[in-house]
C-alpha cells in the first residue's frame, strides 16, 4: 500500500479544489493500492498532524470548487528551521510526523514560500511532489500557475463593473491588483479590461507620465482607468518603495493605490477614485482554463508519484506539461520581463506604463 499526503499552502486561490481532484482520481486510478491523507492548513498539519484518511468519494464534485477543501495557514519558510525552546524546528517536526504518518509521498500545492519549504524538505529526505498554484503566477520555470487565470478574469469582471459609475461621474479610477511583487496579475487585467495606464512593480512609474496618459485619455472620453499592481513604486522614490516591498508581511502592499489616486487628482484636476479587489480575485469559481489546466498538472503529478519520481514541481514549458527539479527553481521569482509580448503589444495600442 502506498499512503500519499497532499497539502494546499499559502494563499489560497481558485484551482486548488480542482488540482486536487486531478490528483486524487488520477492517484486511485494509477495505484492499485493506495490511502491518500488529507493534511489540513497546510504544513501547520503535518506539524501538529491534523490529517484525515480520505476516501474516493470526499474528491466528487471538487472540480468547480474555488478555495481548498484542505484548508490552508501560511508558514513562512524562514520560520521552518527556527529550533523552538526544546531545539526542535518546525522543519524537524514535519519530518518526524511524515514518517509517523507512514508517507510514501507529500504533495504540496502551493506557491513560491510553499515551493521553498517543498525544497528543504525534500533536501531532508521526503519524497516531494509540487503543483504550482498562485493567483501572481510567479513561479520560475512554469508558462502559468493556476489560479493566475480565473483572478484575471475576475479583475476584468470587477472594472466592467466600475466603468458604468466611473462613466456616470466623469471621474478617474485607480484600481490596485495583487500580485506579491511581479506585476503579472495587473498587466492581464489591467490590458484585458482596457486600462489607459497599468503600473507594475517592473517598470517604476513617473507621475508626471502617469498624469499626462490620463489626461491624453479624458480627452477621447469622459473617465480613465489606471491599473496599479499592489507592489509597484515610483521612479522617484526606489528605496523607499523596495522596503516597502519587501517588508510586505508586516505592512501589507494596501495603498499604492489611494496614494496614486491623490497624485492623480491633484495632477489632473479631475475626481478621482481608488478600489481594491483585494481577496476577491483569489475567490470564485475555476474558469474553464484553469480546470482544464490542474486536471493536466494533478494527472501529472500522480504519474510523477506513481514512478516514484521525487523533488520535482510539475510545470507547463512551451505548452507541454512536464517538471521542473525544485532545487533549480524553488525560492526564484518571476518578474514580468520588460520585453513581454503583451507589453510591447500594448504600448502599441497606446496603453501607457506610466514611463
Ligand atoms: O500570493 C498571493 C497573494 O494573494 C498576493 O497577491 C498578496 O500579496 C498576498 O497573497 C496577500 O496575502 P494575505 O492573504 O496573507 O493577505
């Protein structure tokens, strides 16, 4: 009999119930013998082994579910290896509980904190298997993660909505996206929803750009939209603005886009508006891609575990699904590349970057 934990980490994101239905239907299907464990939030349930034995049937109808059924807390991998006052870490207490546990494998759903936990783990000898899942899709060495999908279209449903008041009031709207500290989530919502300015954490902004793209807009029509990625920053302000960046854990990114807003109304002269969808765009429904997309990842995953392959991320590259070794990419970010198609393609549209 082979046991299998499967796990969902960090922040959570439509796709994951679907992920691991693939996964789960693919491993009964693959194993003639096989328990899968239900490890609940996260890596805090193989600390404190709050797991379930699950059966086939606890998997139907997870396939249009958003969130995760497993629940998910996030554990910072800087706290993992911190011995508590009896010397013993949260990494150790893992390892001692997968084997308690009697685990032939651990599969971890998850996105890049989660992937580097995955790493150390595997480096302390457990069989690991990740899937890459996060609405920011800033996993190296994969074409997309899922999630990434279904939180842009919610974006783009989220400014339809606002485009009819902003259109009523003739005012300017700034809407800041998540998207940790890689821009991705706010470029395709941001060009898909017909923003006339995006703003990413790549491409530092110059407010006077900014203001002059908004008042090129109010120009044709009587509203504009500005799209902010929650970690961007301005030119003029590097340092300050990469602290903020990377002390995100204690302060949050919430705010860029009020402080835009200001900067924009007191730049254009006309009323403007900030919103945040916030949490939302990790909610929902699956869009159709990304069920499509985790039920190829979760089969390859299984098939990774029924060879027994391990230390490994599944991965889509070209448009083929394969894997990638977690000790080539876990821990390395994904920023949106300056040259990316779809920026060249809407500065050729005239969207404005605010540069
Ligand atoms: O990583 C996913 C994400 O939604 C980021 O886009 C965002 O910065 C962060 O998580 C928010 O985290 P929390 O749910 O802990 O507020």
């Amino acid at each position: 009999m082979r046991k299998i934990g499967i796990l969902t980490s960090g922040g959570d994101c439509a796709g994951l119930n679907p992920a691991i239905y693939a996964l789960a239907k693919s491993l009964y299907s693959r194993l003639d013998n096989v328990e899968i464990i239900g490890i609940y939030d996260g890596f805090t349930g193989l600390i404190d082994l709050n797991t379930k034995v699950l059966g086939p049937d606890d998997f139907d109808g997870l396939l249009d579910q958003g969130g995760t059924f497993l629940r998910s807390i996030r554990q910072g991998f800087k706290t993992m290896e911190i011995p508590d006052e009896k010397g013993v870490t949260k990494a150790d207490k893992i390892v001692k509980n997968y084997k308690k546990l009697g685990l032939d494998a651990l599969a971890v759903l998850g996105g890049n904190g989660s992937h580097k936990v995955a790493k150390l783990l595997s480096q302390r000898g457990l069989n690991v298997v990740a899937l890459p899942k996060t609405i920011d899709n800033d996993i190296f060495g994969t074409d997309e993660t899922f999630g990434y999908d279904t939180a842009i279209q919610t974006g783009v449903n989220y400014i339809a909505h606002l485009k009819t008041t902003a259109a009523s009031h003739s005012r300017v709207f700034v809407v800041e996206i998540m998207g940790n500290k890689v821009g991705w989530l706010a470029l395709s919502t941001g060009v898909a929803a017909g923003a006339d300015v995006v703003i990413l954490p790549e491409i530092p902004y110059d407010i006077d750009k900014v203001n002059k793209a908004v008042t090129k807009a109010l120009r044709h029509r009587n509203y504009a939209f500005v799209v902010v990625s929650e970690g961007a920053y301005s030119k003029n302000e590097p340092q300050k603005n990469k602290e903020r960046a990377f002390t995100r854990e204690s302060t949050g990114f919430h705010g860029i886009g009020e402080q835009l807003a200001k900067e924009i109304e007191a730049g254009t002269g006309r009323e403007t508006r900030s919103a945040v969808p916030g949490h939302e765009l990790r909610g929902g429904t699956p869009s159709a891609f990304d069920r499509l997309y985790t039920m190829q990842l979760g089969n390859y995953a299984a098939k990774l575990i029924q060879e027994e392959k391990y230390g490994l991320t599944v991965a889509r590259v070209k448009g083929k699904i394969t894997a990638n070794k977690l000790e080539d990419v876990a821990g390395i970010s994904k920023p949106v590349p300056l040259d990316d198609r779809l920026i060249k393609a809407a500065r050729n549209t005239g969207i404005s970057f605010g540069d």
